[in-house]
C-alpha cells in the first residue's frame, strides 16, 4: 500500500498513474529509468503539471498498452 503522492509526478510509473495500489520493484525501476534518462538527455524525459498530463505523454511515446498488457 502507498499514498497517492508516492514520488514526483515526473518520475511516478505509468501503473501508479493508472490507480494501481500495488507498490512493485517494477515502480522504483521506472523512477530509476526516467532518473538515468534525464541524466543522459540533461531533462527530464517526461514533464507534465497532472497525472493527466503524464500518462499522455508515457503514451505517446511508447503507445497505449493494449488490455492484455496490463492486468
């Protein structure tokens, strides 16, 4: 379980974005990732003012998942 401010939105994982209550290794890989891209690319990879914002832009970039990507 984890509050709904559980990192910066810049680096919060696409399934936390999505409601998920599941706290996994997989959500501080991603924050780790978006981490070493903005070090790479000297920004951040993803920036946005809402969840909103957020996964639309996670989207955009590598498409929508389809229902059997995401449980």
């Amino acid at each position: 379980m984890h509050t709904p401010d559980i990192s910066t939105l810049w680096y919060r994982a696409p399934e936390i974005l999505l409601g998920s209550s599941n706290y996994t290794e997989a959500i501080d890989a991603w924050a780790t990732g978006c981490i070493l891209a903005e070090m790479v690319l000297g920004k951040p990879m993803f920036q946005a003012n809402s969840e909103l914002g957020m996964i639309t832009n996670i989207f955009h970039l590598f498409g929508t998942p389809k229902q059997a990507d995401y449980p």
